[in-house]
C-alpha cells in the first residue's frame, strides 16, 4: 500500500523538517555527495519528486536554469518556496499529475519506498514517456523505512519497469544510502 496523504501530514505534524535536513551534518553531507552525482554543470530544468522541505533543492537548484519540486505535505512545500526561493514548488501527490515542463534531471531522493510495487511501475513509465532523455539521480535509504517496501527493493522494482534501455548504474554506496543514476543514452 502507497503510504497516504494522511501519514505524510502526520510525519510533518509537528515541523516542516521531521528527518533534520538542515542541522544533520549525515543529511547535509548526502546532499552534496548527491550533487557530485549529477554529470553535467548545468540542467535546463530539473524535477524532484517528494521534495520534502526544499534542502537537497538549496545544493541542486544552483546548477539548473528552473527548478521543481513536488511534495505531498503543504508545510513542506512552503518551507521548500522558504528555503528556494528562486525555484517552484507545488503541491501533489504520486500517483497523480507531475508537474510539466521539459526536465532533463529528475530527482528522486528517498521518495521510492513510500510507493507500492504498481504506482513504482507507473512512475517509471510517466518518466520515461515525459523524459525519456532526462538524467535520473535516485538517493535510496538503506535502514529499515518503516514502509512495505524497504529502500533497495523499491529501487529494484523501479530499475526493472525502465527496462534494457535506461540502466541504473551505483554512484556511490556510503554509510546507511545509496545513490544511483540513470544517464541518458547519448551521454
């Protein structure tokens, strides 16, 4: 089962930074070895997907002319627009309607494990029809999530809906994650 809306209002129900993004020095030190993830110096416009409280944005966002970051959670999206300012960020949930635009990195950080195998599926098929030369970066928690899926199986079902073209190949594995990419085939 998709973790709910209401889950997700409950995890923010007492701050718009439930996981510590900004006083972590663990979760501030995976934003930037996410950033030496990406590939190129700059991105016409990036997508992230679960974009939580807009802290990987503030090491991202940088690099790319525009910027969009989708969350379930109100409070996060408003901290997000607080945090990046120059960035947009909406409101919505997966499965539904992402945002549009021609994204050529689409982010998802520790967002896979809230989806059941299906919606995992689906994801990957909207990206690839969208975006199918976007660059994927995926940060993928390794301890126990709490959900039904746990970090690497969900990744592993997402890595197997994109099919032979688009492989998923490990940056780097560090202490409790793991980050991946998807480059696109004329890169």
């Amino acid at each position: 089962m998709t973790v709910t809306r209401a889950r997700l209002q409950e995890i923010y129900a007492e701050t718009d930074d439930p996981w510590n993004f900004v006083c972590s020095r663990y979760e501030q030190e995976k934003f930037r070895t996410t950033r030496t993830a990406l590939t190129r110096p700059r991105y016409a416009s990036a997508l992230e997907i679960g974009c939580g409280n807009g802290e990987l944005a503030r090491h991202l966002a940088p690099f790319c002319d525009a910027y969009t970051g989708i969350d379930a959670v109100g409070k996060a999206v408003a901290a997000a627009r607080r945090a990046v300012p120059s960035a947009r960020f909406v409101q919505g949930y997966f499965p539904g309607q992402l945002p549009e635009g021609d994204h050529d990195l689409v982010i998802l950080s520790e967002i896979l494990y809230f989806l059941t195998p299906d919606h995992l599926t689906e994801l990957a098929e909207v990206i690839l029809r969208q975006w199918p030369s976007a660059e994927m970066v995926f940060v993928t928690y390794l301890g126990d999530t709490g959900n039904e899926l746990q970090g690497e199986a969900a990744l592993a079902v997402f890595a197997k809906a994109l099919g032979g073209s688009h492989r998923l190949q490990n940056y780097r594995t560090a202490a409790g994650y793991r980050i991946d990419r998807v480059l696109p085939e004329a890169a």
